[in-house]
C-alpha cells in the first residue's frame, strides 16, 4: 500500500461503502444524519473530508439555502461525490475543493456550519490540537458545528466491544492509509479547550459513536 494518506484514501474510494457495510452495516449512516434536523437554517457550510458525498447529499435536502464548500484531499473522493450528486438539482450549490485540511486558507468569509464525520481521527493529537482551532477559526461567531465520530465507551461490556472495533478499524486504516494512531485520538479533550457549546448530542451503536452539535461562542 502507498505510504502516504492522501493516496490511500485514492485507493479506498470505490470500495469505501462497501467496508464500511460489512463492519458496521447501517450504523455509520444512521450517526451522520442523526442530529441533521437539529441544525439551524445557514446559507453556507464547509464540510471537512466528506468521502463519497452521501452526508453531502442529505445536507443539501435538509439545509435548502445552503451554500456548501467541500473539502477533501483525495481526489477519487471528490470525484465520487461529485457523481453521486451528478443529478442532484442543488448541485451548483457545491463548490469543490481538493486540498489537505492541514492547509486549509483563503477563504474570503465564515460559514454559518462546519462539519466533519469520522474525519478527527484521521489526525494526530498533537494535529488536532493545532488545526480543529484553526478550523473553528473559519466559523463564524454563534455558527454551528456539526461533529460525527467514534469514542470509546466508558464502561463495561460496551467498552471491551468498543476497543475490539476500534482496534481492527485502526489496523485497517493504518494498512490502507497510513493512519499514524494506534488508538482513538482523544478528539474530545481538544474541543474542550475551544469557545464551543454544546446544544445537542446522541450517543448511538452501543456508545461507539457520539453525534455532536456545538454552537461557537458569540464575538
Ligand atoms: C474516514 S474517511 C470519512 C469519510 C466520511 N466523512 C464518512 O462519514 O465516512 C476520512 C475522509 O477524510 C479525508 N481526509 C483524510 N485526511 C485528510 C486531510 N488531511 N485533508 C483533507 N481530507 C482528508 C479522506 O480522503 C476521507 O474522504
């Protein structure tokens, strides 16, 4: 396998939904539109390594005055969300980018939402602690930011399954993509430090999965 990311992920593309079937059927696609409804009218988005464009998709249906960027540093990716919206009639409301998010600059506004799904932890701690604020930095004051990703259960049984997906998901990604973490980032200890409130949360498929809205805070 490639030892670099960006063409790992190249690679991944076509066959992204159909791993993502066999190891969690419904479930991830379940999580990403479980909070959709919860988000507030916006007019723009910027969407943070969206893969094949089915969250995509269903937020052009539930944001109709959305104006939406996406940005993705695989280029296969893009092109796949690109298809799948191919005959969408908002299609012309999505504006695609391919560029790593670690270098993400030039945008002449904020947006009112940021999302990103299963995406944190594709990063270092030491990255996240670096660019999620700089991200947030792309959002306007009292926008919203609308996060999707695994977490470790706390206890129990649940925990114990938990670390059993995670650990083959991370074996997995790290064959494919050269993912550098051995465990799940803890993703959670850096939002803590940025100006963000949370306004809704949904733990889903035993607690593997935390769905997460925030609101930035105001000036
Ligand atoms: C694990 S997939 C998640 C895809 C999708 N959001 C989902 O819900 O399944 C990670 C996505 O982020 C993209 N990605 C990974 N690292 C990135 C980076 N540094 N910059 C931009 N996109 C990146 C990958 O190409 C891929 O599309």
């Amino acid at each position: 396998m490639p030892k670099d990311t960006h063409h790992g992920y190249d690679q991944l593309a076509g066959r992204y939904q159909l791993f993502e079937k066999l190891m969690f059927g419904s479930s991830l696609a379940k999580a990403r539109t479980a909070l959709l409804s919860s988000i507030p009218a916006c007019r723009s988005a910027l969407v943070l390594g969206d893969g094949d464009g089915r969250l995509l998709e269903q937020l052009l249906t539930t944001q109709p005055n959305c104006q939406i960027t996406s940005v993705d540093q695989s280029r296969r990716m893009l092109e796949i969300q690109q298809k799948c919206l191919s005959h969408h009639p908002r299609r012309d409301d999505v504006t695609w980018r391919q560029q790593d998010a670690r270098e993400l600059e030039g945008f002449d506004r904020q947006f009112d939402l940021l999302v990103s799904a299963f995406f944190l932890d594709c990063f270092t701690f030491q990255e996240l602690e670096t660019h999620v604020p700089l991200w947030l930095n792309t959002l306007r004051p009292g926008g919203h930011f609308y996060l999707v990703d695994f977490q470790e259960p706390d206890s129990g049984w649940r925990r114990l399954r938990g670390k059993m997906y995670l650990s083959t998901m991370h074996h997995f990604f790290r064959w494919y993509t050269n993912l550098p973490n051995r465990v799940l980032v803890d993703w959670k200890q850096v939002l803590n430090q940025c100006p963000l409130e949370l306004v809704a949360l949904q733990n889903m498929n035993r607690d593997l999965i935390s769905v997460q809205l925030y609101r930035k805070a105001p000036g």
